[in-house]
C-alpha cells in the first residue's frame, strides 16, 4: 500500500477458496499429463490401458519406467515424457500447495511488520 500499511490476511473463507481453485488446477494437470502418458505407453508400447496407466502414473511421480521400450519410437516417446512428468509434477505440487505457503508468508510479514 502506498501509506506503508500492510493488508490484513483475507477471510478464511477466501483461503479455502484458493486452496479447492490450487487443488482442483493441480488435479487436472496430473490428470491430463497422466491421460498423455496412458496413450503413449498404449500406443507406442502395446500395452493394455491398465498397465499404461500403471506405467504412465509410475513415470509421472519419478518411480521410474516399469516396462521396456520395444522400439526407437517407445524410447522416444518414454524419453520425452519422462522430462515433461518430472517437470510438470512438481509444478502441480507447487500449484497445490502455494496458497498456504502464500498465506504462511503474508501472516509471517505482518508479525514481523508489527
């Protein structure tokens, strides 16, 4: 604020709000990656959709592969995935968690403010 005067914390309810927005954004970012993961590993693996799912989820959350590649293109395609998951998990985590780290912040720098 211009007169040096910090805002006071928003409502608890504006908290929980963002924290469902945060939760639900991430969700569907894993979802969707893990969607991408399915139809890769189904395609380019020739594998069932439950073991895609299982190696696309073991993949996303940096367990590592499950299954071989078969060929050039799987390896390619496991290559290229395995960045994008590590990359977009700890981005859906951040995006989880930063209203509470958001909210630790502001109350921390207005106790010390004070």
């Amino acid at each position: 604020m211009a007169d040096g005067q910090l805002k006071p914390l928003p409502p608890q309810k504006h908290f929980v709000n963002k924290i469902l927005r945060s939760a639900i954004a991430g969700i569907l970012i894993l979802a969707f990656s893990l969607l991408i993961g399915m139809i890769g590993y189904h395609h380019y693996f020739n594998l069932g959709w439950v073991d895609s799912l299982y190696n696309a989820s073991m993949i996303l959350t940096g367990m590592g592969p499950v299954d071989k590649a078969i060929n050039n293109e799987g390896k390619i395609f496991a290559s290229f995935y395995a960045i994008y998951s590590g990359v977009t998990f700890l981005t859906s985590v951040a995006i989880i968690i930063s209203p509470v780290v958001h909210r630790f912040l502001h109350r921390f720098k207005i106790e010390v403010e004070e």
